[in-house]
C-alpha cells in the first residue's frame, strides 16, 4: 500500500475520530433514606454487587434514560433499572439512597428570560438549606463530568493530531528518499 493511501486512511480516520458525536451527559437526583419497591424484580432492576455510585451510573446511562430511570444504592450493592414501562413506589428505608434520571439542560443566555430583580428568598428551615445544598452539589457534579469528557476529548484529539504529524513525517522522509534515489539513477544513467 503506498504512502499516500496511507495517508489518506489515516486522515480519514482523524475525521471520523473527530466528528464522533458528544456523549449525552445524564444529571441524578438524590433521594435519602427511601427505596423502590420493586427492586427486587428481576425484571425491572439487575443487581450489580460491590460497586460504587459512580460505577452502577455509567451503567445505568449506557442504557439509557427510556430504559433505565433510577438506581438504588444499598451499601456496596447497586440495583439499576432495566424496564422504565413500569411506574416504581418509592418507601422508607434506612441507608438507601435512590439515585434519579432528571433533566439537565442548561439555559443559553439568549433563552433566559428577563425577569425583575428580587432578593433572595430567605431559608428558614435547616433541612431546606440542606437540601438546597444537596442540589447545588449534585449540578456542581454533573458539570464537573461534563469537563471531564471535554479534557479527555482534547486529549485524544491531540494524541490523534501527534500521530498524524509523525505519519506526515515519515511521508516527507520517503519523498525525500524517492528524491534521492532518482537523483542517484539519473546520474547512474548519464
């Protein structure tokens, strides 16, 4: 295979590498000390065992907001949803988090609307304030994974730029071999 179709091969594949579509990023809602009725049901949530939080999310995201709308953390036991055709009843449950599927679109500036200015409202309860807190945390939380697949994106798209540039390389260096050896033959000739 010659240099060129090389070459050619590998910036296609830059291409493609390139315009690869954004991983859709999936925001969580925590409840505290409740969990789903149904968990145990085989057919609506599977069972993934000595995990984390973090691990039993990917999980759940890769299959999908319509299929998998909730996660129950019990300790290092993780339930997550695989059937969202059916409504779940949420109970008390003492050390059981359930972990939400929300919406987390961000607003453009454009789209805001204009509102008058208020003074914040006042926050009388603690448990308020907590929850408050917890909510904030949670969007701090997704925009921290946000800028994480944006770094790993960078990443690879410089280590892909660096391979091209040494495939760019080695092309010049066989051009100026060819160049060379014709060189070579012409004077062989005369």
């Amino acid at each position: 295979m010659s240099v060129l179709v090389k070459l050619g091969l590998f910036l296609t594949m830059i291409t493609f590498t390139l315009s690869k579509p954004v991983e859709k990023r999936v925001c969580w809602r925590t409840t505290k000390n409740k969990t789903i009725e149904q968990v145990t049901n085989e057919n609506l949530f599977t069972l993934l065992k000595d995990t984390n939080v973090k691990e039993c999310k990917k999980k759940c995201a890769s299959l999908g907001p319509p299929a998998c709308q909730n996660i129950v953390l019990s300790g290092k036991n993780c339930y997550y949803q695989i059937n969202g055709n059916f409504a779940v009843t949420f109970k008390e449950s003492a050390a059981v988090d359930v972990y939400t599927v929300k919406d987390c679109k961000i607003k453009k500036p454009d789209e805001e609307e204009v509102k008058p200015k208020q003074p914040p409202p006042k926050i009388e309860e603690k448990s308020e304030a907590k929850e408050l807190g917890e909510h904030v945390a949670e969007n701090l939380e997704c925009v921290a994974e946000v800028f994480e697949n944006v770094a790993r994106n960078f990443e690879n798209v410089g280590s892909n730029l660096n391979n091209a540039g040494q495939e760019i390389d080695s092309v010049a260096d066989n051009f100026k071999a060819i160049s060379r050896d014709r060189k070579e033959a012409e004077k062989l000739a005369q």
